[in-house]
C-alpha cells in the first residue's frame, strides 16, 4: 500500500480495493525500450497488468518528476486508448486523489 499511501489516495469503499490496480508507469512503450530493468514499467505494461488482475480500473503512479502536465496527458491517453472500453478509464494518480467506489456497491458488484 505504500504506493497508495505516496500518492495520498483516499478510498470511500476500501473493502472494494479489488477493483483497482496501482501500477508504475513511468514510461511510453517509445522510452521502455531504452530502459529495460530500471526498476520501472511502461504504460502498456501497467494496462496488461490490470487486465491480468481483472481490475476495474487503473491507477498509474510514479510519474517522472521532469515530466510536465501535458506530458503525463498524453501518457494517460496512450493508457485509455489501450484500456478500451472496458470498465473504467485509467487515472493519473495525484495528491489528494480519490476514489469513489460508490457506484459498484449501488450496482451490486
């Protein structure tokens, strides 16, 4: 949980944590090549992860501190356009994030 807990998400529902995937995603598929055994993963890395895990939705985290708010834009679009229509749209996590799980538990899942 510390990955959570650094990017200060607070859960309405945390018994449902299931239903989202945290994941590094520091880099594109593009910057992975060059970087393979950093320590991180690339976007999709973290998407087929979450599919993997049959979460609802994603989380990416841990964010390049050089990189600007468009930069992490356009990783969050590479991420959505991969996710598909399935399920939620990935996230950015940030300070203060929160995540409403709300509507599952109204939907009975």
């Amino acid at each position: 949980m510390s990955c959570l807990t650094r990017s200060r998400l607070r859960f309405q529902q945390p018994r449902q944590l299931n239903h989202i995937a945290s994941h590094d995603s520091q880099y594109s598929e593009d910057e992975y090549r060059d970087r393979v055994g950093w320590g991180h993963s690339s976007v999709d890395q973290a998407v087929g992860f979450a599919r993997i895990a049959k979460a609802r939705r994603l989380v990416m985290f841990h964010h390049d501190p050089n990189r600007r708010d468009e930069d992490l834009e356009l990783l969050l679009t590479q991420a959505v356009d991969v996710w598909g229509d399935e399920g939620e749209p990935p996230l950015l996590a940030h300070e203060g994030l929160e995540v409403d799980f709300s509507r599952d538990e109204k939907r009975g899942q």
